[in-house]
C-alpha cells in the first residue's frame, strides 16, 4: 500500500483508467459477435451496420489508448473477411 499522497491518487487514477480500458475492450468483443451474428443470419444491413459500429469502436478505442492500434487494425481485417466470407 502506498504511503505517499501521489502514489495513492495515482493507484485511484489507474483503477478508474483500468475500469474505462476494461468497458472498450468488452465493447469491441460484443460488436463483434453481433457482426458475427448479423453474417450468419444473412441481413445485408445489419451486417454493414455493425461493422461500421465495430470499426468505430475500434477508431475510439485505439484513439484513447485502450488497445494497442496494430490490434485494431487486426480485428478491422478480421471483420472485413468475416463480412466478404458472408457475402459469398
């Protein structure tokens, strides 16, 4: 435990910054699985849709530091051949 008052705010901070990391992440997983979802039912709008949703997600996420952005970029390709692979 510290025992420096900037050590104590800054384990406050990070706990605050890990819970905000933890929502972008969970997020981008369940976009994904929707877009996934939409694919598999065959609905050409919902599936534009949700990949958008996804790839914006990602652009934010990316932007807050959240995830790393070669990460981003990976699961975007991903989706796109998840999104083409449907299209088939």
């Amino acid at each position: 435990m510290p025992n420096i008052n900037q050590q104590k705010k800054r384990v406050r901070s990070a706990a605050r910054q890990r819970l905000e990391n933890l929502r972008y992440r969970s997020t981008a997983k369940t976009l994904a699985k929707r877009l996934e979802a939409a694919v598999t039912a065959g609905d050409k709008n919902q599936v534009e849709t949700e990949r958008l949703a996804l790839e914006r997600w990602l652009d934010r996420s990316v932007a807050k530091g959240a995830l790393h952005r070669n990460t981003a970029a990976r699961r975007k390709a991903q989706a796109a051949r998840l999104v083409s692979a449907g299209k088939r």
